[in-house]
C-alpha cells in the first residue's frame, strides 16, 4: 500500500489557516526512509503546521504533499482503511500533548492504538509492558494521564504513540518542559529509535541538542519558509542566519544599570 524510499515530498507548498494567519511558504521538501530531521525556527515559523500537514491533520490547496507515496487530501485521509493503514505507520506526539491524552488510566491510553487494532489480550499487554519500561513509566502507569505533570503527560503521549511501532514519527517540541535526566532519557530513545530504522522529524528550539538528536537540520525564517536545509553542525555554526530567524540573540545582554531605566550592549 505504501512506497518506501521516500517518506515525505513536499512540492511548493503554503499554508494559511481559516483566519487568514500565514503559516507555510513555498515549501519543497523530500525526506527519505530512515532520515533524522529537526525542524528549527522562532516561535510562530511554522513548524507545528509542517507536521500538521505531514500527519494529514491538515490540508491545503497550496502546492502537494506526498506521503509513502500517496498524495495527501482529505478524501484519501476521509477512506477509513487508508487513514488507519496510515496512522499506524506515522506516529504524531503534539505540542500539547493534552490534546491527545483521553483514557483514564495511563496504560490503557498506552494500549489505546493496539486495542483498536483488534490485537490479542496478551499481545496487547506485552507491547505496553515494554513501551513502558522503555519510557520508565512504572510509577504512574495505574493513574490518569490529566493528573500528570507537563513532562510525564508528554511521555505518556510518545509512549501511546510508540505502542504501534510507526515506522515515522513526528515529534513535536518532545524536549520542552522536561527535567535533565528526562530529556537525556529521550534523546537516548531518539538515538536508539533511529538506530533501528525509523525516520524521525523533531521540531525544537533547543539548538543544543540538535547535532545529538539529527543528522539534518531545517531551519524556518520567521516568514514561514524554510531557508537553509543541511547538516545540523554547519547550520548551527551559521550565526548569521541563526540570527536572521530569530534563534540566537548572541551579542545583546541586557544589564540593568538601576531602577529607571536599562541599556542594551554589545559584546563581540
Ligand atoms: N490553529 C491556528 N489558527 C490560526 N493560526 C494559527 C493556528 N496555529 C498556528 N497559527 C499561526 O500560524 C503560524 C505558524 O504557527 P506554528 O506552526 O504553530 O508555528 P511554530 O510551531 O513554529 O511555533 C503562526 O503565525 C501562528 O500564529
Ligand atoms: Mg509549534
């Protein structure tokens, strides 16, 4: 039912919302099989809408978009078979992660998806049994997902994601709000998902841990296109252009020289 090779193909495509908002323009893109791409850019650029769009959540009428080799639109997303077949294979953890979290106890919104699916009892709790443990989440697996905190619920949205055993994933923000030893922990599965074969898209902000978690680097200007696309380490070494979009603002420091008023200087 799927192609292979290419995973994603994004011919001149934009994007605006209902309310006229601007989100995507001119986008053309192609990433194949087993590639690891973080998608940078300021707050507002677009990225959230990229994968949107990636996921079939969302729909233009601007330009193509071509996913495992079916062309994207809402009445191929509207065929049943077709939107579950594609579900299974591109996973999707949201921003808020709040937005995809309705069962009422952690486990069962982790077997959510293989329920679904039809799968056998038993099956069903051996693959929660893992995703669990690989995500360490033991300790809250018996309570409801809106108790938990803003890290835990983001980890409780990737394990229910990573249940199906999607061949892409679509990470949104996954490092955001999350302590040190967590977000070591996701970079690590990041590491290991990718090992085993699987394309990842990740969006972030944290220019620091991009170089751990890609091999591929997108970088959005704050007019919604995609403005440079190649190895993380050369993009990151590109203050120009990390400064240009809106992601480092390297030479002012502000100082506070009294009560009044405050200077910006500097610094080279
Ligand atoms: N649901 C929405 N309705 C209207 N405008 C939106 C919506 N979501 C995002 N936008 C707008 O689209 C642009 C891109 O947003 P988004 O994709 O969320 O950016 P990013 O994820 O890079 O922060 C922004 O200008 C934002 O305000
Ligand atoms: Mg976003």
């Amino acid at each position: 039912m799927f192609g292979d090779e290419v995973v994603f193909e994004l011919k001149d495509v934009g994007f605006s919302y209902p309310s006229g908002e601007n989100a995507l323009e001119g986008v053309n893109l192609s990433i194949g099989r087993g590639e690891r791409v973080a998608l940078l850019g300021a707050n507002g650029s677009g990225k959230s809408t990229l994968l949107r769009l990636l996921n079939g959540l969302l729909f233009t009428k601007e330009g193509t978009i071509e996913a495992l080799g079916h062309v994207l639109s809402e009445a191929i997303m509207g065929n049943e078979e077709f939107s579950f077949a594609f579900r299974r294979r591109v996973g999707f953890v949201f921003q808020k992660a709040d937005a995809q979290l309705f069962n009422s106890t952690v486990r069962e919104e982790i077997a959510f998806g293989p329920v679904q699916l039809g799968w056998p009892e038993a099956e069903v709790n051996r693959v929660v049994d893992d995703v669990i443990s690989m995500l360490n989440l033991e300790r809250f697996s018996q309570r409801p997902p809106f108790r938990l905190s803003g890290g835990e619920k983001r980890l409780v949205a990737l394990a229910s994601v990573l249940s199906l055993n999607p061949d892409v994933l679509l990470l949104d923000e996954p490092t955001g709000g999350l302590d040190p030893r967590t977000q070591r922990m996701l970079i690590r599965l990041i590491q290991q998902l990718s090992g085993a074969g699987k394309t990842i898209i990740v969006t972030t902000h944290d220019l620091q841990i991009v170089e751990e978690i890609a091999d591929r680097a997108m970088v959005f200007s704050e007019d919604h296109r995609i403005v440079a696309d190649g190895p993380p380490s050369k993009l990151l070494s590109d203050r120009d252009l990390l400064m240009r979009v809106n992601l480092i603002d390297p030479q002012f420091h502000k100082h506070v020289h009294d009560g009044n008023h405050r200077h910006y200087h500097s610094h080279d």
